[in-house]
C-alpha cells in the first residue's frame, strides 16, 4: 500500500530537529522518520492550486508548496536510483521524485552532506532572503535575484533558514540542453559558450542575476502548476517555461547597467558575446574595449579564455558563416554586396578569405550549394 506525506509535514520536522535538537536533518531522513512513527497516510494528499497565489506574498506560495504530496515509493526509487543520481551514496537529496524535471523550495537548515547529480541540472534562485551555496573548493553569498545553474557533476549544498525563499529546479541534462538550443539558435557564439561550460566533466556554475518581479513570478507559478498537474503535456509545458526563464536570463545579461551592479561574471561574458555576435560586421578589439570600458590586452585574454579563439578567428568566422548563409539564399546578391553586408569592403580580399576557410571561392560555394 501507497505510503504519503506533504512537503510541509516534512519541513515542520526539519525544523522541530532544528530548534529541539540544532540537529540539521536531511530530506531523506526525515522521510523515514515520519514512517518510523506511522505518520505517513494511505490517502494521497491533494495539492492546492497554484493559482492561488497572489505572486507577491512569498508566505502563501510556501503553503502552496508545503500541500505537495510526497510518497514514499517515489522516495525509495530516489535512492534505489542514487548510483544514477549521485557520486557518493551517503549525499542526501532534496528530489521529491526519480523524473526529467523537478521544482521545489529549498529546505531550511540543511546538512552539509554535499550533492552530486551526477545527469541532472540544478537550477537556484532567491526569491526572498539570502542563501549560502556551499561548493567544493568556495562559498558563495547568494541575495535576493541571485540565479545560479549548477552542471552535472558539481558537488554542493545550500544554507538558508526557514526566511529565506529559494527555488530550486532540477532537470535533466538532455532537457537543459533542449530548452538552450531553443533559446540560442539565432546565436551559435553564445551557444557555443554555455555548450563548453555545461559538458564541462568537472562540473561548473554559471551565476546570472534576474530581478524579482511579478512576471518572474509569474513563470515560476505556472512550473509549480505543471509540476503538480503532471499530465502527458506537462513536461513540455514545463520546459517552455524554463525557456521563457532562460531567454530573461539573457535579456537582463545584455544589459550591462545591471550587470555593473551585480558583478555577474557570467553575465558580464554573455553579454561580451551577445554583442560580439550582434556587431561582427563592423567591430575591432578597440572598439570593443571601449564599449564595455577595459583594456583591449585585457579584453583579448578575456575572450580567448571564454571562447579558446582569438577575438580576430571569432569575428572571420562569424564573417564567413553569415556570408555561407546569403551566398545560399541571396541568388540575386553580388559577390561584392555580400563582401559589404558581412563587414569587407574590398570584395577581392572577402573572396581571399573565404576560400582560405571553406576551401572554396564564393562563387564556386553557390554554385555547389545551388547544385545541392
């Protein structure tokens, strides 16, 4: 028979552990203490409706959050599964279940026995309060906006207390990898850059800063919905949320006002990118360098390090990608209109590079592609 509990009766333990004992108790073993006294029920506890929320008021969506059922097989295939999941058995874990997505509300007072997902990746965001992200080596303050994505592989854990709000979503890496691809299509330098850091095997983070505001909210409510319907289309659904999550990431990266007073140095780089991407045609180092106010040999170290490309490889690559593009689909267009559009005025040297990268010259590129 099906054994069930709520995300609040777990936290009310956690808590009672807290100020009884300062004992910092584990998701997991609260799970099992609950059974030990029969305090888990046969009836599977009906989760409210998320709509309910005003998106202002943080206590009523942590009520919400505290009727979500939680069952006890769901649990046990958790940890049947942990050789998947983790690295190290002994790791606790805040999954409420073995599935491609997840959200929830970090727990108060955690133990810090470190988390290892190991195909999953994990997702915080402050939306109260304050939180400490313990990591192997460094510890980070978060505050309120703060959003951090940790990839496979990096071990954690998070301290906070029973004030503070923060989100955590878990997907899994094929997931995550899904929803970017969306998200990036019209740019493979940004793409090219979140690809490096998430199939990274050591595991690395990205932090990134995106104001609490009752749009925000509002996607988050609209994953708890999907998450607690979780009917045939709700996965789908979710991730389109996560999309729209995502695209705001990079929206408010690109926006260095904010960036400058949040010191986000992963903003900071996909803003860099972002506008390399968007101004190729035309930009040099120099003007680069002015526009985001750093010293070009500085700047050049920067970009290498993100990219492993010099700034110069970066901007003839995007240069000839874009002309590959028009000489495919611009039948019409003159060599030499397609020179100026991708950013070469002598027409005879765009030809020159061109055929030092595909080999081809652009003339023979079209009628290959036209004979395709």
């Amino acid at each position: 028979m099906e054994k069930y509990t709520t995300i609040g009766e777990l936290r009310q333990l956690i808590l009672e552990q807290e100020y009884k004992y300062k004992h910092h108790l584990g998701f997991i073993e609260a799970i099992y203490i609950l059974k030990s006294k029969y305090k888990l029920t046969e009836i599977r506890p009906t989760a409210n409706d998320f709509f309910m929320w005003d998106l202002i008021d943080f206590k009523q969506l942590r009520l919400l959050v505290d009727s979500i059922p939680v069952s006890l097989s769901s649990i046990t295939k958790t940890v049947e599964n942990w050789p998947l999941l983790f690295k190290n058995k002994s790791n606790e874990t805040s999954l409420l279940t073995f599935a491609d997505v997840q959200i929830s509300l970090e727990m108060p007072y955690s133990p810090d026995d470190r988390i290892i997902l190991s195909d999953y990746v994990t997702n915080l965001y402050v939306l109260k309060g304050q939180a400490t992200l313990h990591l192997n080596n460094k510890q980070i303050l978060l505050s309120c906006g703060d959003f951090i994505i940790l990839t496979p592989g990096t071990s954690y854990y998070v301290e906070c207390d029973e004030n503070d709000y923060i989100i955590n979503i878990i997907l899994q890496n094929k997931n995550f990898h899904y929803i970017w691809e969306s998200v990036l299509k019209q740019n493979k330098l940004l793409a090219k850059f979140i690809n490096t850091i998430t199939d990274s095997a050591t595991g690395k983070i990205m932090q990134f800063f995106l104001p609490v505001t009752i749009n925000t909210n509002q996607i988050i409510q609209n994953l708890f919905s999907e998450f607690i319907l979780n009917d045939k289309f709700s996965i789908s659904n979710f991730l389109s949320f996560m999309q729209i999550l995502y695209a705001n990431l990079l929206r408010v990266a690109n926006n260095r006002n904010i960036i400058n007073k949040t010191k986000s140095e992963t903003s900071l780089k996909i803003s860099l990118l972002q506008y390399i991407q968007k101004h190729y045609q035309t930009l040099t180092l120099s003007k680069l360098a002015d526009e985001f106010h750093y010293n070009p040999a500085y700047l050049s170290r920067m970009i290498k390090q993100i990219t492993n490309n010099d700034f110069s490889r970066i901007v003839t690559e995007l240069r000839i990608e874009e002309a590959k593009r028009l000489l495919s689909t611009e039948l019409n267009w003159s060599i030499s209109k397609i020179a100026c559009e991708v950013g070469y005025k002598n027409p005879e040297y765009f030809s020159t590079i061109f055929k030092q990268w595909t080999n081809k010259s652009p003339r023979q590129y079209r009628i290959s592609r036209l004979n395709n």
